[in-house]
C-alpha cells in the first residue's frame, strides 16, 4: 500500500482531503496516526507560550541605545536607574564569568573524575564515561531532555504566570544569572554560517556568539578562552567539548568532554565556527581532528 | 497607568514611560523574535533591540483605535523578518549542518516543550519562518505572503514541509506528544 506523504498528511490540517485520500486514510491506521501526530504537533507548536523573558542586559542595551537615537530624553533620576558606561564589556564580562564559572566547576568534577578512575580516561568511549560529579553532566542533564527532580529543564522557556514573576526574575541578579547560565549550556541552536568579520591579533573572532556553547554532531562545544586555557594543560587555545551525546557522531569519533579540538581537517580551529566550517566543507567520509587531552595529543576521526 | 498614557510619555521621551512599555510587552515581543531568530538568544536581543528602537521612533504614528500590543507585535516581527533578511544576504544559501537530525533519547517518556523548540530551531530559515508565524503566531498565508514577499501557494508549502521535517525530527507516538 503507497501511504500518503507526510507533507500531504501535513496539509490536511489545514485542507479538506481528495476522495481517493479519504478512502486511504479509512483504510490505512499508520497514515491516520501520523496524520494525528501532525495534528499534536501543531497542537503544541501552538501552545508554547507567549512570554519569554528576554535576557537581564536587554534593557540597559536599549536605554542606551534609545538615549544615542535620541528618543529618551528625560532621565529617571534618584539613583534607582543603572546605565551601563559600555554595554558591550558587560555582555563579554557577564559571558566570561559564566563560562569561567562552568569551567571551574568542570574541571573539577573531571579532575575527580580522573582520580577516582585512576587517571584514566578510556579511549573512544564516545562521550559515555559522563561523571554525576561533573559540571558538564549537570548542564547535559537538561540539554538531553532529561529532567531532574525541581530542576527546570529550560528556564528562558518557562513562562511565568504573573508580571511580578516576570519583574522578580528581572530584578533578580542571581536568578537571571542561573537562568542565563543555564541558558548558556542548553543552547543546541544550529551553528550559524561564519561571520564575514576578521578576527584579532590572537585569531579569536570577536564574532558574536562566539564564546557561546553550540552543538555540533552530538558533542556541545565553546571556543576555549586564552585566559582559560591554561586551566588544559597542553592547550593554548581550540574548541573545548563539554558534552558528548551518547550514540552521535562525536561519541563515534571518541571525543570526550574536556577535550581541547585544535585542528579539524589539517586546519587550526580557534572558534567553534572554524570548527563547523572545517567540518562541513571536509569531503564525506573521515575528518582529521587534533585533540588535547590531558596533556596528551591525539590524532581523531570525525566519521560522518 | 493605562497603555496611552505610557505612550503619550514615551512620545515626550521619559524613559520611565519607555522603560514601563518595554516591562510590560519585552517578553511577548522577545518570544516571538526568539523563535524566528531559530533560538539564538544573541541574534533575537539584537533584533528585538531593533524591534524596539522602531516602535519608539513610531509611537507618535500609532492610532489609538488598534491594539497596541499588536501594532508592537507585527513590529517585532518585521524586525526579525528584516534581521533574518539581512542575514541571508550576508551568509548567502543555506549550508546543511554536519550535525544529526535531533536525537530523542526518550522517546517513551513525555516530550519536553523545549524539544519542540530545539526542533524549531533547527528548521531551516524559510520553513522555520512560515511555521512560527502560522502555526505559533495564528498569521494567515496572506499575511505571511505579503510580509515575506511569497506567494500565498509558497507559504502553504513551506508550511506543509516544515510540518512533516517536524514530524520527522520529534518522532515518537502521538500520545507522547500530546503529553507536553
């Protein structure tokens, strides 16, 4: 029996269907199921809700932005009005500290990790060896969709019922920070095409996003900062893994977290998009990836 | 204080009046910026600050007979769409990401919103802006057509097509879905 496609199916939540659909959908239980996992689907897409708090520096960005345009014109004064000199330090600031923050726990959990293991961290494991003491297994709990016990997976999802809720999360430093750190962690959003800016005297690209952590093949991954590099023996600078998804084409290549990837297909990789660009634009088949790990350099292949 | 009366202090350029609008509509405006923006929390800031830049420039163009949380909200849209836009202009065609299509590990557990999300995320740009302003938002095809510069028989296909890559990327049984 031919089945109807899924875009025709897709189209019959909005459409009436031909005759020659409906005898099929009366005899056909899988396409009347899919047909009804479509209409879920919508269903859901719908029901998301409609409040996002946006991030805690949106509003001092926009002040200063409206005041250089000219549109504020009359100050709140009294001294409860915060106006950022330079918007763009906080950003890098407030970034920085997260990510320094993530990583310190890490490597500690890591480091535990080794002890306990003695030392050792298995070769070509695929990502499987997370450790509850690590830092990148709490952030990866929520980023694989598991949801642990009065955690929300999500919180830049959640929506808060009330417009107290909404202000208490924004005057409040420390929730805003757990949720933009949280935040920071989930991100799985696509690796965007490289930014067309040149990068700085250290080769790191003050693209935006750049410092964020992405998703790449299964393995979450951020541009190792210079100030933080030392913290990886060996390392000077690359792309740092802090998560593996089990199963995936980085736990296939035996990247682990705390892996430092410095070179993808005989290339330097300093950002996560030198990484997705070597990545992408290698022919199919094996990708050579140099990695630091532990002191150690290695020699992978990220096999598509 | 009543929507007008902030409006009338934003025009005259009090930031209390600004700043009151902007806590009472940044995150419906951001909801709907992020998820055009394909869940980049960096991209959507920017183009929200543009969404709101502009609506404090036009507020003095506003009539007070519509909504002003629609009128805010076909201009938080027109910033993404134009951010979105500009982007692809910069970036040229789309580059099929070396990643897995999404994973789901739990496919017997109940489906978290976010993996609808993380799912919209990963639609391509045309797909992900039809679906999100029809199916998220409530546009008609008409109004996406005209905003997106489409014919309505493109919107309709798009859509079509970014429900089934949808489908595609949650899987799982009908009654997991319906779990969210």
């Amino acid at each position: 029996m031919n089945h109807l496609s899924l875009e025709n199916l897709a189209r019959l939540l909005d459409e009436e269907p031909s005759r020659s659909e409906s005898e099929h959908l009366a005899e056909c239980a899988d396409c009347r199921s899919e047909l009804a996992a479509l209409r879920a689907d919508r269903d859901a897409l719908n029901a998301l809700p409609d409040l996002l708090p946006p991030p805690p520096t949106a509003w001092p960005d926009l002040a200063e932005r409206l005041k250089e345009e000219g549109l504020i014109r009359t100050e709140v004064t009294g001294g409860t009005q915060v106006t950022p000199a330079r918007t763009g330090g906080r950003r890098f600031l407030y970034l920085a500290a997260s990510l320094a923050l993530f990583l310190l726990g890490g490597s500690t959990g890591y480091l535990l990790r080794g002890a306990d293991s003695g030392g050792e961290i298995a070769h070509g494991v695929g990502g499987q060896t997370t450790s509850p003491g690590s830092a990148s297994t709490g952030g990866g709990l929520a980023a694989r969709g598991e949801e642990p016990a009065g955690v929300d997976p999500a919180p830049v999802y959640r929506s808060l019922s009330s417009p107290s809720d909404r202000l208490a999360l924004g005057n409040d430093a420390a929730a805003a920070s757990r949720a933009r750190l949280t935040e920071l962690f989930e991100d799985r959003t696509p690796i965007p095409a490289p930014a067309k800016a040149g990068g700085n005297a250290d080769g790191v690209e003050p693209v935006r996003g750049a410092r964020r952590a992405r998703h790449l093949g299964g393995a979450e991954v951020v541009a190792l900062e210079p100030g933080l590099a030392h913290y990886f023996a060996g390392a000077t600078g690359g792309v740092l893994v802090l998560h593996v998804e089990p199963g995936t084409t980085a736990a296939r290549s035996g990247l682990v977290p705390g892996d430092v990837i410095t070179t993808a297909a005989g290339g330097e990789v300093q950002t996560v998009d030198a990484l997705w660009n070597a990545l992408s634009r290698a022919p199919a088949g094996a990708v050579s990836l140099t990695v630091i790990r532990q002191g150690d350099r290695l020699e992978l292949q990220w096999r598509r | 204080m009543t929507d007008q009366q902030l409006i009338d202090g934003a025009i005259a350029g009090s930031e209390a009046a600004i700043r009151a609008l902007y806590e009472r509509y940044a995150s419906r405006v951001y909801a709907t910026i992020y998820r055009l923006a394909g869940g980049d929390s960096a991209l959507a800031e920017d183009w929200a600050q543009e969404a709101w830049i502009s609506a404090i420039r036009a507020l003095p163009t506003f009539r007070g007979g519509a909504q002003f949380s629609t009128w805010l909200h076909r201009i938080a849209v027109n910033a993404a769409l134009q951010g979105l836009r500009k982007q692809q202009r910069r970036e040229g065609p789309e580059i099929p990401l070396p990643d897995e299509p999404l994973a789901d590990p739990n496919r017997d557990r109940p489906l978290l919103r976010y993996q609808i999300e993380q799912a919209l995320a990963s639609l391509p740009a045309g797909m992900r802006q039809v679906l999100v302003l029809h199916d998220v938002e409530g546009y008609t095809h008409e109004e996406i057509a005209a905003s997106l510069e489409i014919t309505v028989g493109t919107s309709k296909s798009q859509l079509f097509k970014a429900r089934a890559r949808m489908r595609e990327l949650l899987g799982g049984s009908t009654a997991t879905v319906q779990e969210i």
